[in-house]
C-alpha cells in the first residue's frame, strides 16, 4: 500500500474507535500512535532495503518524541492504532495483523535471548489492554483481547479473553470458562495447590468421609465442584431467611423504637 494511503487509514481507525479524535486536525497534531506508525512505515522500508543503522537510529528519533518503541523490522499490518501509546515497545521479529488496537505500555516482548522469531504474533482485530506485556514467540488469535496489566506466555485462541498474570482465558466465543483443574492457570502457585488438594483428599480418607459416586463421563474435578455449594446458593439461602423470619420476638420491644 502506498505511504499516504496508509496514512489515511489510520486517521479513519482511529476516528472508528476513538470518540475523542474530533477533527483531522487534532488528531494529525496530537496523537503520537499515528505518528509512530508514520516514522515506522518509513524505517521499516530502511530496514528492508539494508539500512539497518540508519533504520534503528530514526526509531531511537521517534521514540524521543513519541514515547513508542517499534523496531523498525517489526512487522506492523492495517489500521493498528496504538492509543495514548507511552511506554510501548513492539519487538523486531514481532508481527501485528490488521484492525489490532493496543494501549499504553504494552509490550510485544522476547523471553530471553533465542534467535529467530522471538517475539509474538498478533492476528487481526486483537485487542490488547494498557500495560499487558506479551512475551515469546506465541500467537494472539483472531478477535482476542487481552486484559490490562497481564502478561501472556501461550499461545490464545481466537475468539477469546484473557487476564491474569500469567494470563488465562476466562471466556472463548462469548462464554465463560470456569476453570476446573489448577494446571489451566500455570502460574508459579498451581504446583502448590495441586499438592494442597492432594494432602486434602488424602486427611478425607484418612478420616473416613466416602469418596463421591461416581458419574459416568465427569472428571473428578468436576465431582468434587458439584459436591461444593456456590456462594450464590449460600446467599440466596440467607436472603430467604432474611426475609421469611422475624428479626425480634413481637412480644417485646425493639431496642430504641422509642428513641
């Protein structure tokens, strides 16, 4: 695509998904994600053409006057919009697709110092949140989004959301997961909890209570939450109460119904 076509389809991005973006004008002058998409575009063709140093040092210019680190071998699609933008660092071998939206701070990170492809890959219309950091060679799917603050170590299906640190998936396709087994959530902790509830089941042998009946087709884990009351069932079992009893004994006064 050619340079100010480019250009003009950001400004429409982000006229799209920026109520604050008012006029042409305004957000020529004072929005630093289009200007850091500007300068890219511009090192990015440096960088192909072997101009490597030169490349790098105009990413160091843009950076000093935008806040947003790109390396100018990423590879940056249609229509991104970094919004706000300070604190953003987008990784060389790092891949952006089209209509993806990224806040302050995100990072688009390597782990270590592998060679080759290090960094992840974004496909179309992702959604990231401010100072997520991304980090690997892993791959963000189709229409996902990525909570604020958590950080992504595997890869994420499409159609899904993901926070947490490190980031599961809470819903795919507009449903809510629940997770029922502590290796989905993979954070330093889960080796912990997964030895606690086997010392737990082990005391519940110990002390006699019966193991659960078995359902054909259940996994244990999902036994043992069905064996589990819901807070909401608690609740709803208080408000009853609540509602159905009195408070005090009619035959005496309530205290300070006077006063």
């Amino acid at each position: 695509m050619a340079f100010w076509a480019g250009v003009r389809e950001d400004i429409h991005a982000i006229f799209e998904r920026d109520p604050a973006a008012t006029s042409t004008l305004g957000v020529l002058l004072c929005y630093p994600g289009l200007h850091a998409r500007t300068f890219h575009r511009f090192n990015h063709w440096l960088w192909k053409k072997k101009f490597r140093l030169l490349a790098r040092w105009f990413s160091q210019v843009a950076r000093f006057f935008t806040g947003i680190e790109i390396h100018p071998g990423a590879e940056l699609g249609r229509r991104v919009f970094i919004d706000h933008g300070m604190g953003v660092v987008i990784g060389e071998t790092a891949i952006v697709g089209d209509d993806v939206t990224l806040y302050q701070g995100v990072t688009l990170g390597g782990t270590g110092k592998e060679k080759g492809k290090r960094h992840p890959t974004l496909l179309n219309g992702v959604f990231v949140g401010n100072n997520a950091n991304i980090l690997g060679n892993i791959t963000i799917g189709e229409n996902s989004r990525v909570g604020a603050g958590s950080v992504v170590l595997r890869d994420v299906p499409p159609n899904s959301t993901v926070v947490g640190v490190p980031a599961h998936i809470i819903y795919r396709d507009g449903k809510r997961l629940l997770i029922t087994d502590p290796k989905d959530v993979k954070d330093p902790l889960s080796d912990v909890i997964i030895a606690l509830a086997g010392e737990v089941r082990e005391l519940k042998e110990r002390l006699g209570f019966g193991e659960l009946t078995s359902v054909p087709g259940l996994e244990h884990s999902e036994q043992h939450l069905r064996s589990v009351r819901t807070l909401a069932e608690e609740d709803g079992e208080r408000d009853q109460y609540r509602f159905t009893q009195q408070p005090f004994d009619p035959e005496y006064t309530e205290i300070a119904s006077g006063i």
